[in-house]
C-alpha cells in the first residue's frame, strides 16, 4: 500500500513538473507587447476635421509572419474586422468568409486585426489566446489574413482610428494610407453585412 502511494505521488509530481514546463515554454514564446507610431503624414480629415487614421504597429499572422499596418494595404479599399478581446476574435472570423467573397484582386483587400490590450494580457494568457485562434482558424488563406497585436497602448490606438470604447467589435474601411472611410459596430449578421455592402458599393462608386 504505502509503495502504491509513493508511486502515485511520483507520477503527481511529474506530471506537475510536466505541467510547469509546458507553462514555463508557453510564456517564453508569447506575443510581446508592441509599440505604435503615429504619422505625421498629411490626412483626409472627418467633418469635424479630424483625421482618422491607423496608427502605424506590426502585428503577427496566425502563421507567423510579421506585417506593418497600415504599410501592408496594397489596394484602395481595405475591409478590416478589429476585435478588442479573445470572445471578439472567435466571433470576428465568420465575417472573413464576408470579406473574402466582397474582395477584387487589386481594388479590395481584407484583414483581422485583433488590437488587444497588453497591460491587462498576461505574457502566458496572450500564448493562450494565439493558440486558441491557432485551433479555431484552420483555413491556410485565412490564417495569413488574421492578425494579432498586444498593444502597450491600446487607449491610442482606437482613438486614433475614432472609435470610442471596445464593448463590441469594429468593422472598418480604410485607405490605401489606413484613414478610415466607414466604421460599424458589432459582430456578423444579416443586417450588419448588408450596412458593409452597401458601404462598400458606396465607396466604389466613381
């Protein structure tokens, strides 16, 4: 019996031990909190004349690689979903599969922009929620399209682009410049897809 329970507390331990390390390896490679920059460049202004631009920050694709935003536009039109937490982001990939079929190869892009807020993100709970986006996007072209970032100041970041507060998601067009064109509220329906559409159509009227 008391072998039984030694051996017992030696497979506890291991598996703890196991545990720790799997923890200890899954800080080491989490996302660090990224720096912005705001341009100084001319702007296309609202009516209250404010620009309303993308601040400059790299973010991380689900498959690793790095981009510059707004420098990553290479079209006129951009449609870009921005989640501000791990619910949003889950709920932000149906509207890919939207952006997806509204793109035109040289005239409208697409992206997921996760802006996440890094003071209140632990390094080991940002691995988390990579790795959860890791299991919930399993499409290879949607993969490259869906970005993270884990801003140091996110309070910046959506003032900069308009946006009041992160209760909901945001759905955006922006310039080639990253100046905002359109901005919506909300996550994926009938109604909110229609606004995008028409918005869209609006934009790409001559």
């Amino acid at each position: 019996m008391l072998q039984r329970v030694r051996l017992l507390l030696i497979v506890s331990l291991a598996i703890a031990l196991l545990g720790l390390g799997l923890l200890a390896l899954l800080s080491q490679s989490a996302p660090q909190a990224a720096g912005l920059r705001l341009s100084n460049a001319p702007c296309q202004t609202d009516v209250q004349g404010q620009c309303l631009r993308l601040a400059q920050v790299t973010a991380t694709n689900l498959a690793g690689q790095d981009a510059e935003f707004p420098a990553v536009f290479s079209t006129p039109l951009n449609l870009v979903v921005m989640p501000f937490d791990r619910e949003q982001q889950i709920a932000a990939a149906l509207w890919l599969p939207v952006f997806e079929s509204l793109a035109v190869e040289g005239q409208v892009d697409y992206f997921s922009l996760a802006a996440l807020d890094a003071t209140r993100i632990a390094p080991l709970f940002r691995a988390i929620i990579r790795e959860t986006m890791n299991a919930t996007v399993q499409d290879g072209g949607l993969r490259q399209r869906t970005y993270l970032v884990f801003l140091d100041d996110q309070s910046t970041f959506i003032q900069a682009l308009g946006i009041e507060d992160i209760a909901q998601m945001r759905v955006l067009i922006l310039n080639q410049q990253g100046e905002r064109l359109h901005l919506q509220s909300g996550p994926h329906s009938p109604e909110t897809e229609s606004t995008l559409v028409q918005a869209l159509a609006a934009l790409q009227s001559p």
